[in-house]
C-alpha cells in the first residue's frame, strides 16, 4: 500500500487534539453553565476540600452526613485553578471543558501513535472525534480527567513487558495510583484491562510479567495517603445503581456506526498477529465489552457509562482496518481527507448539541436557597437533579446529593414528597424545606416561600 509519508502526518498528532479543544469551545462559550449534572457534586465536594475537610461531608445525605467516599484529585484540580485564577469554581469547570477534550484526544491518539505509527494515531483522533462518545470527553468530571491517563500507563506497561524493566511498571503503577485517586470505575476497568492481557500473555508463554504485580503495588502505596486513612476511619461502602442495560443498535449509535464496524474489521486482521501490542487492544476490546453486559450475571452495571471506556480500542482498531486497504496514494489520501471532513462534520454535531443538564428552573431554585435558606435545616426535593445544584450553590444541607453510591445513612424523603409524615419526623429529622413538581399537592406543616415554571418551595413551620 502507498501512502502519505510520516511527515505528512507528525503535525497532526497536535492538530486532531487542536481540533477536539475548538470544538469543545462550541458548549462551553454557548453557555454560562458547566455541562454535565455530575459536575455540582464535584463542585460540592472542592468547597468542602477548601475548607480543609478531607473526608466527611455534613451538608449531603443530611442530617446524618455520610464519609467522602469520592476520590479527590479531580476536586484538588479544580480548587487549585479557582485559587490561581481567583474565579468561581463554576467557571473553573466550564474553562476546563476544552483542555479536557484537548488532551483525550491527544492522549489517544499519541499512545496509539507509539503502539502503531503516524497514521494510526492520526485516524484513531479522527474516529474519536467521530464517535457520540466525544461528548463525555468535553464535559468537567473526574471520568475525563482519568480517561487521559489510561492509555499512557497502558502503554507502560506495554513497555514493561517488552524491555522486561521494572521502571517502566513503577511509572505504570503510579499511573494507576492517580486513576485510583481520581475515579475507581476508570481504574477498575484498566486493572481489568492489564489482567486479561497478562492472562493471555502468560498463557502465550511470555516470561517478563513480574510488571503486574509492580503496578498494583505502586498504585497502592501512590492512593494509600487517600485510601487508607479513609478504610480505617470508616471502612468503605459501596451501593451499585440499578442496571441501565442497552441493546445492540445503541451500542453502535454510541460508539458511531463507522467506527463500530471497522473496528470488528480490524479486530478480525489483528487476531492473526499476536504482537505484544495486538494483544492489549485485544484484551482492552474484550475486557470493555465483557463488563458491558455483565448484568446478565446479575451484576448491577451501567452500561452506557461502560461502553465509553472502548472508544480507545476501538478507534485504533477502525484504524488498523483503514491502513490494511491496499490503495494507491491518491486514492488513499481522498480516502483519508473524506474521513477527516465526516469526523469533523460528527464532532461538529456532537458538540453543538451537547449542553447542560440543568435548566434555568433549577437554577433559580439553588439561587433561592443560596440568599434565602436557613443553610441549617434539611431541603427534601422531589426531583434527586436539585440536590447537588442546590448545596454546591447555596450549601443548604439536603436530603441526598449526588454520588448515591456512597452513602451510609438517609432518611426517607418520599414520605415527605407524599405529606404522610408527622411533627415529630419532621423534628427528630430536622426537615426545614420540602421542593416540589409545581404539579403537586402541598405538604402539611408548611408554607409555600417560592414558586416558579417548575418548582415550588415550602419551609416547614415546625422548628
């Protein structure tokens, strides 16, 4: 095959990611809120770090409060860029958004680069880009931030196989370490990840796989200031959400219909080349879509948030598939200039449509409390968004909060929803305001405060 020459290709290994950050400037200068609901919890939680609380959090899962169960690093980035820049952690969120974007898709395709050459890791950006899945990496939370590091310790590690040097599985476990200290789903489906790999390979017959055990050692001792101070404290609790399963077509419509059949195009060509490499997209391919459909085990998993932990794999394999054609030059760089015009139309339309998950409602209830509320008693809402917007707005304790995963102790807010409660719950549980669907019957015990489209406001008159 006759293809452009690396030249041709070294600068966009800059240039894709340059790319991601202008499309991921469309949202963020579109709108004065930061994208994603998960993103006021985070806040939340940086409010709390500023103030030097490390791992209790009174004002969530109120009157009880319940142990930070989240790790921190995203929270500690977050504060540390409102104190350089002095601005509110809000804007810090929405300023990110781009860098963000930037650097995932940097990440991929560099590594891929490494692993496969110049226009590997120049597809593999235009596939991301191309994919649905871009949106998670434009918006602020913790998942974004470790999704940058994956493939760089996987690529490590890659090297600690390969030269059989301990180093390169010390820099692979420190890797690991931050994931643990940024977001356990991310370092969990990695560690899956370097597991399958080592099984295969040792069942290859490799020798140098000491580096495993090195970087979840290394991983350890890197997130143990975190990790172990919380565990003795307070053990560690874990609540998995219901299973959000999905079928096959919104599999392909997440990952995007040309990248997923391309990708089992080049899953195919690499099944006959047991490279080192080949073999970790291999066991990065599988190990994802194992776990994406592990509910049928009766193992609670979202599938959706799952799925997106592919988009490296896959991407590189749709990749592959492109190389493999055996095209002259011109036709294969009309081919290439094709891909880049469709990937940039997708990433267009990805971005474009992509906003926040709040409405203006919810905001204006947050702010009500935020120069209103008591900022002692509970807030009970009937709709479980409102929770983080209005504490890491207002810091008005509420019911739950966001992260429900962690939480050891709640009370039973649908009791005050419904209004079949009595003086001495709400006492004993400090309930000082109840939010309702404007569409819902009043509460007892309680006086409407602030109404509007979609909410209204009742304080409790008992103290």
């Amino acid at each position: 095959m006759d293809y452009p020459g690396k030249s041709a290709f070294n600068k966009f290994i800059v240039f894709i990611p340059a790319l991601a950050f202008t499309l991921a400037l469309i949202p963020t200068i579109k709108y004065n809120w930061p994208l994603s609901w998960d993103i006021y919890y985070h806040i939340h939680n940086m409010k709390l770090y500023s103030e030097g609380i490390l791992f209790w959090d009174s004002l969530t899962a109120a009157p009880y409060g319940r142990p930070i169960f989240y790790p921190p690093l995203f929270h500690l980035f977050l504060l540390s860029i409102v104190k350089i820049l002095n601005i509110s952690p809000f804007l810090a969120a929405r300023l990110i958004q781009p860098f963000l974007a930037f650097f995932g898709v940097f990440s991929f395709s560099y590594i891929s680069r490494k692993f496969y050459g110049n226009i590997i890791g120049f597809l593999t950006g235009l596939f991301i880009i191309s994919s649905p899945l871009f949106q998670r990496m434009i918006v602020p939370i913790p998942e974004s931030m470790a999704v940058i590091l994956l493939p760089v310790l996987v690529y490590f590690y890659y090297l600690a196989i390969k030269k059989g040097e301990n180093k390169y599985a010390i820099v692979a476990g420190f890797l690991w370490g931050l994931v643990l200290l940024t977001h356990l789903l991310s370092a969990l489906i990695i560690l899956s990840v370097i597991t399958v790999t080592t099984i295969l390979l040792k069942i290859k017959g490799e020798k140098n796989l000491k580096g495993y055990w090195i970087i979840i050692i290394a991983g350890l001792i890197t997130s143990s200031p975190w990790l172990i101070p919380l565990l003795i404290k307070y053990g560690f609790v874990f609540r998995s959400p219901p299973t959000q399963a999905l079928p096959l077509k919104s599999y392909i419509q997440l990952i995007g219909p040309i990248p997923f059949f391309l990708a089992l195009v080049g899953l195919i060509n690499i099944l006959w080349n047991r490279e080192k490499k080949n073999i970790i997209i291999l066991s990065w391919f599988i190990s994802v879509t194992f776990i994406s459909v592990i509910y049928i085990f009766g193992v609670n998993v979202i599938t959706e948030r799952i799925i997106y932990f592919n988009l490296f794999p896959v991407a590189v394999l749709a990749s592959l598939s492109i190389k493999a054609l055996n095209f002259e030059k011109k036709k294969y760089t009309l081919l290439l200039l094709m891909i880049m015009v469709l990937s940039l139309y997708n990433g267009y339309v990805t971005a474009n449509s992509t906003k926040p998950s709040i409405s203006a409602s919810e905001i204006q209830v947050a702010e009500w409390f935020k120069y209103h509320g008591d900022h002692e008693r509970v807030a009970v809402t009937a709709d479980y968004h409102l929770d983080p917007i209005i504490v890491s707005i207002s810091d008005q304790p509420v019911a739950a909060g966001g992260y429900a995963p962690g939480t050891v102790k709640s009370i039973n807010g649908d009791k005050y929803i419904s209004g079949k409660f009595t003086k001495e719950e709400m006492i004993r549980e400090k309930i000082g305001y109840i939010v309702l669907k404007t569409n819902m019957n009043p509460p007892p015990y309680s006086r409407l405060v602030y109404t509007n489209k979609d909410f209204k406001i009742y304080e409790g008159l008992i103290k």
